[in-house]
C-alpha cells in the first residue's frame, strides 16, 4: 500500500512559499532544486528518492542547468505551495510531488519518481493529480 504524506523536511520551504529559481542536474540519479531560502537535493538510492535540503552552496561546475527543459520551464519563479511524499510499507519514498502555483493560479504539480537508474520528471495540472480527488 502506498502512502502520501505531507513531505515534513519540506515544510518550511512551503510555509514561506518559496520560489524555485534553478533546476539542475548532476546526472540522471540527482536533481537539485534552488529556491529562494534553500537548496533541495533530490538522488536516487536503493530504488527510492532520498532528500537533503541546505544552503544555497554552489553546485559543481558540470552540473547541467535544467532551467529551460520539460517540465522546469513552465514553473521557474513559481511559489511552492504543498510538497508530499508517496512512501510504500517500507517508508521508501516512491514518488515527491511539488505543487508549484497558488490554487487560483492555475497550480502545477510536478512529480520526481525513481525510473529504473534515472529520477523521472513530470508535470500536470493539480486538476488531473490523483491527490486533489
């Protein structure tokens, strides 16, 4: 059985309704999120995504800017507004799901999921999302 949760390391990030500003990549196992108050790392371990959330330290100089890929462009600026985990029985987290936007400003739910070796993106409107029913 899967669970969603509020994602808790993320709350803080939700409460002040962060911006995101740069997507990158550090290679098909890590993502790193930058918002305006902190830096959230996203990597792939044990077939699930674990996270980290830090400062705004400079990220290495190979680090692939995403900013202007699928779904990323589409929300760069956008506050967040609710994060929440997928944990199957064994609290591993399957799935971290953003909602970027306010609800009166056609909000984006952006999904991370393990893909086989790589961390899969996508984005679809929180009126399609699973969790808004």
């Amino acid at each position: 059985m899967v669970h969603r949760l509020p994602e808790p390391q993320l709350a803080e990030l939700v409460r002040a309704a962060s911006r995101l500003l740069r997507v990158e990549s550090g290679g098909p196992r890590e993502l790193w999120l930058r918002f305006d108050r902190g830096l959230l790392s996203v990597s792939l371990e044990d077939g699930g995504l674990a996270l980290a959330l830090g400062g705004g330290a400079p990220l290495s100089p190979e680090a692939e800017v995403l900013d202007e890929t699928d779904p990323w462009w589409t929300v760069l600026g956008a506050p967040v507004q609710g994060a929440w985990s997928l944990l199957d029985a064994d609290r591993r987290r399957l799935a971290l799901e953003l909602q970027l936007r306010r609800d009166d400003e056609n909000p984006k739910i952006v999904v991370l999921e393990p893909q086989g070796a790589r961390i899969r993106t996508r984005a679809l409107p929180k009126s399609a999302w699973v969790g808004a029913k």
